[in-house]
C-alpha cells in the first residue's frame, strides 16, 4: 500500500473517532476510489485489522462479553 493511502486511512480513522465522520469519508474515499485491485485488498486488509482505529474500541475485549 502507498504511503499517502496508509495516512490518509490513519487521518480518517482519527476524525472518525472525533464524531468528524464527513470530513473522514472526504479523506479516505478517494484513495479508495482510486485503488488497482492489488492495492484495494491491501486496503481491506488494513481496514479489517484496525477496525478498532476508528471506533476508539478494543475489539478483542468485546468478544470475550456474554
């Protein structure tokens, strides 16, 4: 993955965490938009393992609750 498109998806996840959810779509859409597909599954991958980035919650505790 490109350098820009890793901080642009690490800038959105920190404005999706300050409620900037807009502004966070403003910044990751086109990156997304303009991936190959080699580059978009390395963006899925990365969006999958961090989910936790943007919603400011540890993920791996939730699956221990009933």
């Amino acid at each position: 993955m490109r350098s820009s498109t890793l901080r642009a998806l690490k800038r959105a996840a920190e404005l999706t965490r300050q409620n900037r959810l807009t502004e966070a779509m403003l910044i990751a859409e086109p990156v997304i938009l303009t991936a190959d597909e080699y580059e978009g599954e390395e963006i899925r991958r990365w969006l999958l393992d961090h989910v936790a980035d943007f919603t400011g919650e540890n993920h791996e505790d939730s699956k221990e609750l009933p």
